[in-house]
C-alpha cells in the first residue's frame, strides 16, 4: 500500500553501521496521516548510562520531520526500554538518528514501520447552503452572481484550496479534518473531511 516498510541502519540487513557518523532517517509517506515504528532487532556499542543517556554510539526517535522536533526516546547497547514497543508520531513523520562514535560499533538495527492514511471520504456537516458528494462541495441559494471567489482552509488558517467557481468546487487534495470554506462575500462554513 506504501503505507509499510521495514528499515534498516545503514549497514543494511547484513552488515553494522557505518562508524563516526550521524545518520537521519526520516519516515513521512505521501498522505500520512501518523506514523508508527517498531523494532525488530538492535544493537548498538554499549555505553547506558541511564534512561535516555549514551555516552557512545545513540539512536535517537523524534516525533517530526528532524530532529529539531520532539524527541521521543534514545537508546544504546542491546536494549531498548521494552520490546515490541510501538512508538507513533502525532503527525505525518517520523525520524531516527543514528550517532556513531569513530570506534567500535554493533550489529544496528531493523525496525517495521506502517502509516495511517488520509481518507478521500468527504462527509457534510449539516449546513442548508452547502453539500458534499465525491470531493465535490455544491454551493446552493447563493445570492450573488454566478461566479464566486472561494477559499479553503484549515483549522490553522493554512490555505488548503482557492479559486473561482459557479456553484460546484472540486477538491484537490485528500482532506481529513476540518476545514473552513469561505466565499467572495466573506461568508464561512465549516465542514469536516474524513
């Protein structure tokens, strides 16, 4: 579905990693909407010094893009907290970094990863004046002319979607969420995407 994969440190399946080196995996399929990692086996130079504190070769998970986002756990040696446990973004991606010191190094590691996917599912909050069928927003009892400038956006403000329209606006992208639809004459509705 490209929605799962299996990963591996940069020695790949059959080889350790590579020594004195940082590196970035990052994990963030077209439409996720989270991601989940689980290790299979891993093995990094010894060197715990507490929950989270490695004084050699580190594998860091960040919640996001980078590891400028939330650090989510970090591991050394041969063991992780707990086996088989899952750690889930709260967004699109995921990343995982590798630091390797310029000496001894271990096996690596694998893990499985899978993603949640957007749905194209469009359903209608109630509201008179707008409808919802196949990714096609129908606006009805408009009271302006037949051309209308449209604008969707996100809870956040982000622009999703503008343009100009006579009373059906196809949406592009696959929406999942709430959104706002606002209309030339500065009229809003709300309607939520799943």
């Amino acid at each position: 579905s490209g929605c799962e994969g299996t990963l591996y440190d940069t020695g790949g399946a059959n080889d350790g990693y590579t020594n004195n080196n940082d590196s970035y995996f990052t994990i963030s399929p077209a439409n996720a909407t989270n991601v989940s990692i689980e290790f299979k086996s891993f093995d990094l130079e010894s060197g715990d010094l507490g929950p989270g504190i490695c004084n050699y070769d580190v594998l860091s998970i960040y919640d996001g893009p980078d590891d400028n986002s939330l650090q989510l756990d970090a591991f050394c040696g041969t063991n992780l907290p707990q086996l088989n446990t899952v750690y889930q973004s709260s967004g699109s991606s995921i990343t995982i970094k590798l630091h390797a010191d310029p000496i001894v190094n271990g096996d690596g590691f694998e893990l499985v990863w899978q993603c949640e996917e957007l749905s194209t599912t469009v359903e209608e909050i109630p509201n008179p004046t707008i409808s919802i069928i196949d990714n096609v927003i129908t606006v009805k009892n408009l009271v302006f002319s037949d051309q209308f400038n449209y604008q969707i956006t996100d809870v956040r403000g982000r622009i999703i979607q503008f343009g100009t329209s006579s009373a059906t606006i196809n949406i592009e992208e696959k929406l999942a969420g709430i959104y706002l639809l606002q209309l030339q004459n500065q009229q809003t509705f709300k309607f939520y995407a799943k």
